[in-house]
C-alpha cells in the first residue's frame, strides 16, 4: 500500500487533501484512481489508512478509514554524526541512514572536508529523508540538524561516543554498549579522514576509536556499514515494531 507524508493542517475531520506536487504525483506519475486506499503518516506516529475519494492533478482529497499508532520505543537512539562527504555523497547516506533507523543525522565539518561551498543542503536532505521514510514505511521522520563544526558540536548528551578512525589497527566496534541503555554518537570522517588533532579532541569527548576492518571503505560505505552493525547490535533491526491504540 503506497504511503505518503501529511502536515496536520491537511486533514480536516476525516477528510485529507493533498495540493501542489504531491499530488501531481498521486494523480499523475503514480496514477492512482479514486477508490484505491492508501495510507498517510503525520510524523509524530499517526498513521491513517484511507480510501481516495478525489483525484486530480491539483488536488487529491481521501477519506480516513481507521487510524493507529507506532512508535520507536529504542533504548538505544542512534545520532549519525557525518563529516560532510563529497558530491552528491551525502544524499545518499541521509536516504540509507532513514531507512535504516537512525534517529538524528549531525552533519560535521572538519579540517579535511572537501564539500564545504554546498548553500543549504539540509532543505535538500530533508525532502530525501521525507521520501525515505515514505518508501521505508518508517513512521517518525530522521530529525537532520544544522551542519556543524566538528570542534564546535556538543557531545554531551550521548551515553555511547564511538568515531571510526582508519588508523585504527586492533579494536573493532566495542558491543559492550548494548547493556546500558542511553543515546549513541557514531561519528564518521570524510574521504580524507579524520586529523589526529580532531581525533585527540574527540578522545577528550569520551569518543572510543575502532576499525571496520583491514580494507578501505568509501565515505558512504563505511557509515552505512557502522551503522547497521550498531543497529543490528542494539536491536534497530528486529522486525518488530511497538503498536500503540488504533481506531
């Protein structure tokens, strides 16, 4: 069943309507009739299941059905910090950080990043995270913040600090974390990598360094492989997922 994504204000009572793009998608790449049901998610782990009653290049108008709730009750929320990557790059891992689960994705800047001249990339990566989720089925949007310097971001609130370092030569990703429940900080360079400064600092921050093994990975590689090891690890990845209420 296709899904789509609603702001609040575009549901009156039972009823929804869609205008602009996203329903000239609906009505004209997708080509979806009246009838067909579909569902609409709200971002805040609403989900309506519902019949489209009306279906036109410039406006769509559907009908609620039934309603429930979900939620992503993880004891271990995940906060993708990413060294700008070059190119179209970054793109890429926003998408996969959505489907995968992350919960917040931090973009750095650091001494070696190539992809600094970008003007608002985070309006971008928001529409391609909204896209994912609605392709993903994943019910609570990745929250992206503000892209930051790597010496300026505020570690503090994560339990769990780890930073893949490619002169890492013995320890791999600890799993000792799983056991106490708190927010992770993944922390992952550019293609250059990641400054012995910038890593002393990060040390200071309580990050713990570790290596994805003996090959070298691409920027994109290495986080989208740092993240499902964590996920997979602290149970991201269980096919399960925690229904609450529904009418």
């Amino acid at each position: 069943m296709r899904r789509f994504y609603i702001e609040p204000q575009k549901r009156a009572g039972t009823l929804i309507t869609i205008t602009g793009q996203e329903a000239r998608h609906i009505a004209m790449v997708l080509r979806l009739k009246s009838g067909q049901r579909v569902e609409f998610f709200d971002g805040q782990g609403t989900i309506h299941t519902a019949v489209l009653a009306h279906v036109e290049k410039q406006r769509v108008v559907a009908e609620i059905k039934a309603t429930r709730e979900e939620r992503d009750l993880s004891p271990l929320p995940l906060t993708l910090a990413q060294c700008l990557l070059k190119g179209k790059k970054m793109d890429l891992v926003v998408q996969k950080a959505t489907e995968l689960g992350v919960q917040t994705f931090l973009p750095l800047v650091s001494r070696y990043c190539e992809n600094r001249g970008e003007r608002n990339p985070v309006e971008r990566w928001q529409r391609i995270m909204i896209e994912a989720c609605k392709q993903s089925h994943r019910v609570t949007p990745m929250q992206i913040l503000p892209v930051t310097p790597l010496v300026g971001a505020d570690f503090v609130p994560y339990t769990h600090r780890f930073v893949a370092w490619e002169a890492e030569q013995c320890l791999p990703l600890p799993n000792e974390f799983v056991k106490q429940p708190g927010p992770i900080c993944l922390l992952l360079g550019p293609e250059g990598g990641i400054h012995k400064e910038e890593i002393a600092h990060l040390r200071e921050q309580h990050f713990s360094s570790f290596s994805l093994g003996p090959r070298i990975l691409r920027g994109e590689t290495a986080a989208l492989a740092s993240v499902s090891i964590v996920q997979y690890l602290s149970g991201g990845l269980k096919p399960e997922f925690v229904t609450t209420g529904g009418h």
